[in-house]
C-alpha cells in the first residue's frame, strides 16, 4: 500500500510514476512476493523469465541441459555469466556456446574465452552512429587507434587532442576520446563526421577497455560473412525449444507462488521435454516441422 498510495491532506492519493520504488524493487503482485513487472519488445507481463540452454549436434538429440529463473526485470546480458558458471559446475559448458544478441557484449566474449575457455557466438551491437545523423557517417571503425601512444587518429589525418580514462554510472570501464574543434571545423568530411558545434571538442570517441574494443571491432566484421552467420544458424533451434515448451507444457504462465517454485516447475517442464525428446530419437519419431499460419500458407498459394 505504501508503495502504490500517499496522503495528500485527508485524501489518499496514486502515487505518480517519479514517486515509485524502481521496478525491481516494487511489488507487483500481493499474491507472489517474488513477481515483479517486466517489459520487453513493447510487451509487459506481471512474473518472472527462464533462460534455457540445450545442447544442438546435429547427430544427437537436442536436450536441454541448464534452466535458469529470475524475476522479470532481470536483462539478459546479467544472466550470461550465471549460466556459464552453472553449466561449468555440472561439466557441460560447450566450447562453443550459441545465444541470442541480448546475452552478448564484448566483456562477455572476454571473460568466456578467458575463464571457460568457450567461444561466445552471437551478434553485436553495430558500429556507432550519431542517433540524429542523417545520411552517410563515418563510423568509429573508420578511426585507428594507438593504444601505447594513448592517442587516435581519424580518416582525415587528425590527431585526437585528448583521452581520458572514465566510468559509466554502472562502473564500466570506458575512455573518452576528442578531437580539437579546430581540426574538425575545416575538415571536408565534418558533416559526415560530427554535430558538435561551439565547444571545446568537435568529434568524440567513447572506447572500451583495448582488448574489448578489438574484440568487439572483430566480431563487428565477422558477423558480417556468409560463413558466422551459417555457423550462427544453430542458435535457431532454441525458438523451436521455446514453442514446445509453451505449447506442451505452458510455460508462459507459472503454477506456483515464489521465485523457487516457479524454478522448480521450469526444471520439471524442461525435464518432460527431454523424455519427449529422447523418446522420439529412440522411436525414430520425425522431427515436427515448422509451424505455417493459415495467413502464410495463403501467401505461398498464390
């Protein structure tokens, strides 16, 4: 009640959105104290997220090895290193693992490679462009960095005047890079390049710490070939494990009260979709195609 209301007076009042507690630590439900409202793609839901790995060799079956529950506010990019280190306890950590754009970035290749000793596969961000540029930019890859001289210069030849070692709010690591106004107000490219206007700086550069940076540089090309994206084709079968497990066994909405249950009927439908599994590999059961709407097969008709 407190969280939702106030006294305003002799009146009890809604509490505005600015007033309210953040929404991880909000109440969202007076029957699950665990549950917490999350929005995702535009979409909102009262509970909680799973996260499932399976394995995918194309000679085996296709069993999921690894369940993980949080309440819905929870990224997915916090969940990449709880997953590996859950896999890694049980001994079944892939030396290549396949996941969705959400649970990459270039701290968690790194650390992967380094402490697991596995390949993280998926999709980066793209390169940096200004949010309210228009037409062709020259992006941060177009600049080369000289990480012992502490300096980058850009395509035009000119040398960033400085560089400045900060942190994000969230403790990231980053460095700021500019360039001087006044090698950027007469550069021909300048329109292409930045908007900074009437300051000290003209073109800035935010990078991550030397390894990450190249790592991430690397990966931005790599996705890039026709080769990545056949070996990243693998991942997609994890939508078709999804589905499954919404359709046999519903999934999307919990039976129980509470984060632990709600964890423990996710082992256990995870559990039922591997006996289903290893029933059809053992039966020679056909693998079930995919699903086409009644709107698609129409389009295809015609």
């Amino acid at each position: 009640w407190i969280e939702q209301y106030h006294r305003d007076g002799e009146e009890v009042r809604w509490r505005e959105a600015k007033d309210l507690p953040p929404g991880r630590h909000r109440l969202s439900s007076p029957y699950d104290l665990d549950a917490r409202y999350g929005v995702k793609r535009g979409s909102g839901w009262c509970g909680y997220k799973t996260h499932l790995s399976e394995t995918c060799e194309p000679d085996a079956p296709h069993v999921i090895t690894h369940v993980v529950t949080t309440d819905a506010t929870v990224s997915d990019t916090e969940m990449t290193a709880t997953v590996h280190e859950g896999l890694a306890a049980r001994e079944l950590l892939p030396n290549e693992h396949a996941v969705d754009a959400g649970y990459v970035t270039a701290a968690h290749i790194v650390t992967t490679r380094d402490r697991h000793g596995t390949e993280l596969l998926g999709p980066v961000g793209l390169d940096t462009v200004h949010e309210r540029h228009e037409g062709e930019h020259i992006a941060q890859s177009a600049f080369t960095v000289d990480w012992p001289a502490r300096k980058v210069t850009c395509p035009q030849g000119a040398v960033s005047v400085s560089w400045s070692d900060q942190r994000k709010p969230s403790g990231t690591p980053i460095t700021r890079v500019h360039f001087a106004l006044q090698d950027c107000d007469p550069c021909p490219l300048r329109t292409q390049c930045t908007k900074a206007a009437n300051g000290k700086y003209g073109r800035t550069l935010t990078l991550l710490p030397r390894e990450q940076q190249q790592v991430l540089e690397q990966r931005r090309i790599e996705q890039q070939t026709p080769e990545w994206k056949a070996r990243y084709d693998v991942r997609a079968g994890i939508e078709g494990t999804i589905s499954q497990a919404v359709r046999r066994t519903g999934i999307r909405r919990t039976r129980y009260t509470s984060l632990a249950k709600t964890q423990l009927g996710n082992v256990l439908a995870a559990t039922a979709i591997n006996i289903i599994r290893l029933d059809a590999w053992l039966t020679d059961t056909p693998i079930g195609k995919t699903r086409t709407s009644h709107l698609a097969a129409l389009d295809l008709a015609a």
